[in-house]
C-alpha cells in the first residue's frame, strides 16, 4: 500500500499518551468532603478508609437448609432427638442437649450448644427422630462469626469509587453515613451566531448546537455536577463574562471550537487575557486541536469544534482528568485483537480512533469492521459504533483479514 505523509500531522505533534501524562502532572484531586447518608453515597467516592465496626458475619450461621447437631453425638443407625428450630431473625432459644438437633434455615444462627449442620437432602426424619448422614468433617455447613473480617479491619479505602457491591457492603457492616468528596463541577458553554437551541427554526449557515448536548451526556455518565451555560454569541465582552462565570461556579471549564489556527472568534484571545492556558497539537485523529490551563482557581479544557473530534478528545483527556480530579484511580482501558472486515485507509502520522462495530463469529473469533464514513464531523458513525479501532502514527492502512487493536466502548460513551 502506498505510503503518504498525513497532510496534518507535524512533527512537533504530541502522542496523546504523553499528553495525558503531562495533564495529570498539571492536576491534583479535589480535598473537600461530605457526609452523605448511605442511600446518596452511590456513584461517590470515599474520602478516608473505612473498617467495620462488626465481625461478619456477626454469628455463627448455617449455610444451608437442614439440621445442626453435635458431630460426636452420631452414631450409625441411631436417629438424634428433634429439639427446635432456628429461622433467620427468629433463632433457637431452647437448650441444646447431647443427642439432640435442631431444624436450620440458610442465615440462621447455629446455637452455641452445636456444632455441625447437615443439608435437609442428606437427612430423614419421622416425627422427631432424625437419622442423619454424617459429614465429613465437625464444622461443615457452618459460616463461623468473624470468618469473613473481625471487628476494626479495613473494609475500603480512600478513593474507593461506591457501586453496588460496596453499598451491600456498607450496608452490611452498618455505615449509615460516610464521608465522601465533594462532587466535581463542571461547567460549559458553546460560542458561535451559528449555533441555533434544538427545536428552533435553520436561518441560512445555521446549524443546531450538537456538541453541548455531546458533552451534557458524557458528563452525565460520571457522578459530576454540570453547569450548562448555553450558547453565547459571538461577542468579545460576552465571551469573557462566560468564562468569568465559569471559572467562578466549577472546578472545570469546557468548551468545544475556537481552539484551532484560524478560527475565527474571540475564544483565543479572551483565554490568552484572562488564563494559562497552552493550545496544544495532538497526534490524533479525529481532534488535534487541544487547549489546557487554568481559568482562577478552575481547570480549563478547549475542545475541538468538530462533533467527533469532541466526543474522543474528551473520552481520551479530558475523563481521565476528571477522575483524577475525583480522587478515582486511572484505569488503562481494556483492548483486544479482532479481525479485520474490509480494509482501512490511513496516512502515517497520526493515532487514529476510527469508529467501529466488534462482533463475534460463530467459532467466537472476534471480527471489527467500520461503522462507514469517519469524518469528524460525522456523530453517526459515534452512534453505530460500539468501539475503536485503534491506529498507531506508523500505520499506513490496513488490508482485510489484518489483526487490529480494538477498544470496545466503556460506561463513557456507551
């Protein structure tokens, strides 16, 4: 396949690996915290480590439906004496006696007079005589108090992101109320006479604004606190009242277009007065244009105008960004190798996300084939997609039949 230069790309393009390494320098968590009742802690992060001030489980309990009773008070052929019985949130009170046994439900706590229990398939009864076939081992069936954690060890720690499973765990161990982070603010807005509110009427060279509805989204598959600022016009002292504003009321500044040569606005301009702000080339495709800094005490991120180039600037920087900011861990996103269905056409320079449909074929191989056109200003092929395929800058296109890197969509973006 014949090899050209990528008309773009530069050679001082920065790889967008190194240019998240270099955000996440530029960025610290947020310190601030709250106490949240539990109900409200899902999705939030835990800010200080938290231990269970119980053992769990907090009694000895069976493990399944049958029978406790003493393993040496069995004996072959002779049937122990029916007692009482134990339910979970009902347990025997009764006194345990040699050759005796009680009916147990799965949960329910083992009396201290016993110290086996059998499962009821494994047990015959007639009245309150019960043969029972003996285990292998004293102690079978038996969840012992205290064998999962004792009382004071580590359940989670700081940083911990709180889903299902840590609110069953909370709830378990009975944290009513905990303390988390403050919820990172975002705020945003569009620039442009272009851009006209969805449901309103296309003058000539207007188009709907799509891209604060992207990023509305996005933002909303994170436990984060967006700020929707709306579209401002195409006015200098408007534009600086925006980003005052902004950076007044959010931990973040997002803005899509106005950070590429040429564009035609104030955006540069005002950001240059009024910030640090870097404008940044990237290696990658869709996007390149990049703006980062600092707006006051806010972070702020210039996104590309383009719908596409938005989307993956934001999933590849500015996400990881904002988990950093919560206090989460970076995740290296899953790959996988899939085969190619079609060919692909590439120049060399750039690291390209092309968008992507992933399947499996009937002997379970996984295959990748493009959603269709991949211009940047093409949401659809955002919608059909359900991952990336992944281009390296060296690539030069690919032929059908090639082993690609796919990187299947995340909560993000799906």
């Amino acid at each position: 396949m014949q090899t050209h230069a990528d008309p773009c790309s530069q050679p001082s393009l920065m790889h967008p690996d190194q240019a998240i390494v270099k955000l996440l320098e530029q960025v610290q968590p947020i310190t601030d915290s709250e106490v949240v009742t539990l109900p409200q802690a899902l999705g939030r992060v835990l800010a200080e480590d938290l231990a269970s001030h119980i053992d769990l489980p907090p009694f000895d309990n069976s493990a399944m439906d049958g029978y406790a009773f003493n393993l040496a008070d069995l004996s072959v052929g002779t049937p122990l004496k029916l007692i009482g019985q134990s339910f979970a949130g009902h347990p025997f009170t009764g006194k345990c006696i040699k050759g005796g046994c009680i009916r147990i439900m799965t949960g329910a706590p083992v009396p201290s007079g016993y110290d086996t229990v059998q499962m009821q398939e494994k047990v015959s009864a007639e009245g309150e005589q019960i043969t029972i076939e003996a285990p292998k081992m004293k102690g079978a069936n038996v969840r012992y108090r205290g064998e999962e954690l004792k009382s004071g060890t580590k359940v989670l720690t700081a940083g911990t992101l709180i889903g299902a499973a840590q609110m069953g765990v909370l709830a378990t161990i009975g944290a009513s109320q905990l303390r988390v982070k403050r919820i990172v603010k975002v705020a945003f807005f569009s620039t442009g006479d272009e851009l006209r509110p969805v449901g309103s009427e296309l003058g000539p060279g207007q188009i709907y604004d799509s891209n604060r509805y992207s990023i509305q989204g996005l933002l909303s598959r994170g436990n984060i606190e967006w700020i929707d600022l709306g579209v401002i016009e195409d006015d200098k002292e408007a534009i600086r009242q925006a980003f005052k504003t902004a950076s007044e009321c959010a931990d973040m500044v997002l803005t899509s277009g106005g950070v590429s040569v040429g564009d035609a606005d104030y955006t540069k301009q005002i950001l240059d007065e009024e910030g640090q702000i870097t404008f940044w080339k990237l290696a990658i495709k869709p996007g390149k244009p990049f703006a980062f800094g600092h707006l006051g005490d806010a972070v702020f991120c210039g996104l590309p105008g383009n719908p596409v180039s938005s989307m993956v600037t934001f999933y590849k920087l500015v996400w990881p960004l904002l988990n950093k900011m919560q206090g989460l861990p970076q995740v290296k996103p899953v790959t996988l190798k899939a085969t190619l269905k079609g060919e692909i056409h590439k120049f060399p320079g750039r690291v390209e996300y092309q968008r992507a449909i992933l399947s499996y074929n009937a002997q379970g191989e996984a295959e990748v084939a493009l959603t269709g056109g991949q211009g940047s200003g093409m949401l659809t092929s955002m919608t059909l997609a359900n991952c990336f395929i992944i281009l390296e800058q060296d690539c030069d296109g690919l032929s059908d039949g090639s082993q690609v890197t796919v990187e299947p969509f995340n909560s993000v973006l799906c």
